[in-house]
C-alpha cells in the first residue's frame, strides 16, 4: 500500500510539472552556439558534477534534501534544463521503465500529449530516453536512469518553436553529467568518471578549447592510465598544437 502511495505521488509530481509549462509565453530569439561553459557545476550535495550550457541562470535549491538544479535561459521563459538527483524508490530498471509508461499514459490521457520512451544509455549507464509534447505548449525531452541506490532525472524543456534552436547545445551539456561516489559502488564512479572525461575533452577538442581538451585527459588518465580511447584523444591533442 505504502509503494502504491509512493507511485501515485511521482505520476501527480510529474503530471504538475509537465502543467507549469502549459503556461508558458513564447519569445523571440537568436540563435546561440552550441557550446557548453567551461566552468563546472558541483551540486552542493554532492551527487552530481555537469557542464551547464553556456550563459544559462544556475537556480539552485537548497531547502531540498535532493541534488537538484535548473540551468534557466536568461530570456526566453520556461526554457531550461532541469537535473535530479534522488534515493531510487525503484528496485530495477523494469521497475524505472513501468513507472515511466504509467506517467506516459496520464500525459496522454489529460494533456491530450504526445510521448515516446526508447532504451538508450548516458555516458555507461542503460537510461529512458522521454520525449514529451503538448501541441502548441511544451516539447520535453528527459533521460531518466539509475546508478547504485540513486535516480537521476534530466529534463529539457522548451516551447515547441524554441526547441530544436536548443536541443543541440542541451545535449552537449547532457553529455557531461557524471554521478559522483554519494550512493554509487566505486567501479561505477570510475567507469562513469571516465567515460565523462572522455566526453568533455572530445568536446572540448570540437570547441578548440585544447588546454581545456588535455585537462580533462589527464583528470581521466589519472583514474585508468591504460584507457586507450583518453591516449588517441591525447595524440589528437598534440597534432592539433603542432
């Protein structure tokens, strides 16, 4: 009884959020670069480091016993990425994926919206990949998955004529999202640590930013000296600076 209580208090969370944005007004825009900041966000709780897309407002919630974030566009309203950190109240990745299909099916139900989840995975972690739409209001996309005992939610979203102009920039910086050891076994901290230095420095290397590019090669070499995919990046890094 107390898991159904459980669940029926995520999908009304869920639903309440997916609501907000339903008021959303839509302004215009130009188009911006799609780089990442440089300059990495620690969650104060400890549960998650990340590169935010660069220019976006950080708004941080302390009063919250979750790693919670909002990267928030500075001009256009209801546009942003969203990150949660949380205990899973899910025992396996069924379980993840069952509950999305529920909270789908309300979405669809009451919001007249459209959804799709597929298997994918971020950085070596098997995720949801969530596209939301609510015609005319909200377009969504959400990676949810679990590391250890922990959950993690990220979330763009955007008006319908805002998204795609975005969607490039928010997942470069999706790509960076690494858990950190608060409520992961220490094997998944290192692959995921990694794998995390692998994608910042490729993109670091796309930006032209190479003492970023080698800085995070190193960081990774120092976890798995003999990592062969961080020694080709490091090749690539000293051909470019000759």
């Amino acid at each position: 009884m107390k898991r159904s209580g459980c669940l029926s208090i995520r999908i009304l969370l869920c639903l309440v959020w997916v609501s907000l944005f339903l008021t959303a007004t839509q302004e215009s825009h130009c188009f911006q670069k799609q780089y990442v900041t440089s300059q990495e966000y620690r969650d104060p709780k400890g549960f998650f480091t990340m590169l935010p897309p660069s220019n976006w407002l950080i708004r941080e919630y302390p009063d919250d016993p979750r790693g919670k974030v909002a990267f928030l566009h500075p001009n256009i309203r209801n546009l942003n990425l969203r990150v949660i950190a949380q205990a899973a109240d899910y025992k396996s990745f069924g379980e993840l994926n069952k509950n999305a299909e529920i909270v789908a099916s309300k979405i669809r139900t009451q919001f007249n919206g459209q959804v799709s989840i597929e298997r994918s995975s971020l950085g070596d972690a098997p995720a949801l990949r969530i596209k939301i739409t609510i015609p005319d209001q909200l377009k969504q996309l959400q990676y949810q998955f679990l590391r250890g005992r922990m959950y993690y939610n990220l979330a763009y979203s955007a008006p319908p004529n805002s998204y795609e102009d975005f969607l490039q920039k928010v997942t470069n910086s999706i790509a960076t999202f690494e858990p950190t050891s608060q409520g992961v076994t220490t094997e998944d901290v290192v692959q995921h640590s990694v794998s995390a230095k692998v994608r910042r420095a490729k993109l670091f290397i796309e930006m032209g930013k190479l003492e970023l590019a080698q800085e995070a090669v190193d960081e990774g070499l120092k976890i798995q000296p003999a990592n062969s995919e961080l020694r080709e990046l490091k090749k690539i890094i000293e051909e470019k600076r000759k």
